[in-house]
C-alpha cells in the first residue's frame, strides 16, 4: 500500500496570498483611475481650443486638479504621512500598464514631481529590472525621464546618480560587491539611463561657470566613483545601450588616463 502524501497550505499562507491578490486587485484599480485622469489631461487642448471664453479659467483649474491626483494617486500618500514609501509606486511599475502609463504621465507633471517619479524608479531599479524582465516595457521610460533631465539642477542630477549606482558616500570608502549597480549595467534600460544621467551631468558641470564649488567637488567625487565602478564590470556584463552619448569620450577624459578612456570606450561601445 502506497501512502499517500497529503500537503496541507497553512492558514498564513493562504493569508499571505489573499494579501497579495488584493493588493494587486488594489493597485489594478488606482491604475484604471490614474489612466482615465490621463485621458481626461491628454483631451484638454482640443476641449480648450472648442470652449468658451469664459469656461476658459474653468477648464485650467480642472487640468491642475486632475494632473495633481496623477501625480498622488502614482506616489499613493496616506493622511498624516510625512513622506509616502516607495512600494505604492514600484507596485503601479510591476504591471505594464502601469509602466505605460507613467511614461505619458511624465511630461505633464511639474519638475518636482517629475524628479520624484524619476528618484523612486532609480532607487527601486533592479527589482523594477527583475519584474519587467517578461514585458520589456521600461525603456518606454527612457524618452520622458532624458527631457526631464535637461531641467534638473545640478546638485539634483549627482543626486540621481548616486541613487542609480548605489555608490557609497565617499570615494575614499572601500568598493564592496555592488549588486545593485550590477542589475542596471546588465539591463538596456538600466545602462541606457545611466549613460544619459552621466552624459547631462558632464554637459552641467563644463557650461555652467558659476556651479558652486562644493557642487563641483561632490560631482567629480561622483563620477571618480562611477568610473571606478564601470572599469571594474566585465565587458560580457554589460548590456547593449540603446544608444551612445555624443560627449561619451570627453565624458571621461577629466577622470581617467588614455589606456583607461580607451578601455571604457571599448566596453560601452
């Protein structure tokens, strides 16, 4: 007689389960309702341009109102919440609708919370990565995130490339094993936006005379980081970019000596 193994769920993981069913079924709904805002902002001009003069102000305010729930329904702040956690919106970027529909939302958000969509998905990328590695609908991104980094500050953009890499504080600090910076340089987008992030705050740091100095300073510290960080990743580790810098050599070329800048160009090619 064979015995029969019976394998029993326990009561947590069917808990477990129907927590993430309705958390999915949850942000299922906040997408369909962001996404008929967008509609709503998307069709303003043409509403605008068939309106009365004095509906005008109206129809404004209203565009106002809606692009600022976008932008609250995307960051899903609780009353009383000084600062909304990130996984409200990395769970809006698990679904590719959901990713769709932040690359439209972009550009009409103002630069400040542009920068904060931008922040997040930096923060969040390997497991945004890791989650978008079936629908490949990240790089859709790419186009919004680019524009909106030729209206960020300087200190904003050595900022954003710390989050993307994950570098420590100080370049004087030991270099450990970075998986999360491995994440991006393997994946098109990941690299893609990493090369545009370095690319623009290069292009701030030589046309701007009057960058503060310890802006300066904390920039170059970056970017000795971040080039440390890309000779030592194996060329068979990095993914294709979807494209390449037009500054790419002079990128580097304040950092690093001939052989190295060569090397660099070599593996980003």
């Amino acid at each position: 007689m064979i015995d029969a193994v019976v394998t029993s769920r326990s009561e947590d993981d069917e808990t477990k389960e129907k927590q993430v069913r309705d958390k999915r079924r949850k942000t299922l709904v906040i997408i369909e309702n962001t996404y008929s805002l967008l509609l709503d902002v998307e069709d303003y001009e043409r509403r605008y341009l068939l309106s009365l003069e004095e509906e005008r102000p109206a129809l404004t305010d209203e565009r106002k109102h809606k692009i600022c729930s976008m932008y609250d329904n995307l960051r899903g702040k609780l009353p009383g919440q000084e600062r909304p956690s990130d996984d409200h919106f990395v769970q809006i970027m698990c679904i590719r609708k959901g990713k769709r529909m932040v690359a439209r939302i972009l550009p009409f958000l103002s630069t400040e919370q542009a920068a904060d969509i931008l922040m997040i998905t930096a923060r969040n990328l390997p497991f945004l990565i890791k989650k978008d590695a079936q629908d490949e609908v990240l790089p859709c991104l790419l186009s919004p995130f680019s524009l909106l980094l030729y209206h960020l500050p300087s200190v904003t953009v050595t900022s954003l490339l710390q989050q993307l890499m994950n570098l420590p504080q100080s370049a004087a600090a030991p270099a450990p094993a970075n998986p999360h910076l491995t994440a991006v340089l393997q994946s098109q987008f990941g690299l893609s936006l990493l090369l545009v992030v370095l690319s623009r705050g290069e292009d701030l740091q030589s046309s701007d005379p009057a960058t503060e100095p310890t802006e300066n300073n904390q920039w170059k510290e970056v970017m000795f980081m971040a080039t440390r960080e890309l000779l030592r990743i194996p060329q068979v580790a990095l993914a294709k970019p979807v494209s390449i810098p037009t500054n790419l050599v002079s990128l580097f070329s304040r950092y690093v000596d001939r052989q190295k800048l060569n090397l660099l160009e070599t593996k980003l090619q």
